[in-house]
C-alpha cells in the first residue's frame, strides 16, 4: 500500500499501529526519516537502534560464529549476539539504507 502522511499523520499512525508490526517508511534522503523514528522512540520510552544497513556486513547482523565448549568437553559453534542487539525489551529496530545493502 503506497500512502503519502505528513509528519503529523505519521506520528499518529505508529502510535495505533502494534510495536511487533514492521513500518516501510520510504522517502527522498535527508527527509529525516531516522530523525523523526529516533524522536518517535524516545517519545514513547523505547530505545532507539539505527542499523545502517548500507554499511554493514552480513555478520554485522546476524552475529559471528563462535567455538562454544560444553562442560562435557565437546565443542559447539553458536551465533554470538552482533554488537547491536537490545539490551531492553522495549527497542525499535531502525533498519536504514535497506536499498543499500547486499542481498
């Protein structure tokens, strides 16, 4: 669904619209799209996560592999947490550039 809001609208829209529900915001750079999520999340106590995707690596997100030894003595390898993950439960996750990053 392609729909032009103001800021004024947009503001009202995530207000009603469920924090687990992903919000597409598309627009010309240097509109100030992450200005006003950043604002928006501090508006309503959440923390706010900027990830831009652009310049980020595939590992950068998803975490880095990591050798993991068990009590018993064997190995495992487990995904270890990427420098950016929450820290609350209370978090946007601002993905940027997404027309930027690698498939």
């Amino acid at each position: 669904m392609d729909v032009t809001m103001n800021i004024e609208q947009l503001n009202t829209f995530l207000k009603h619209t469920p924090m687990t529900k992903p919000v597409l915001l598309v627009g010309d750079s240097g509109l100030g799209k992450s200005a006003f999520v950043k604002n928006f999340a501090a508006s309503i106590g959440y923390t706010f996560i900027d990830l831009r995707l652009g310049e980020l690596e595939p590992t950068d997100i998803t975490g880095t592999l990591v050798k993991v030894q068990l009590q018993d003595g064997t190995y495992i390898t487990e995904y270890a947490r990427p420098f950016w993950w929450p820290t609350t439960d209370k978090f946007v996750l601002f993905l940027d550039e997404l027309n930027r990053c690698e498939q």
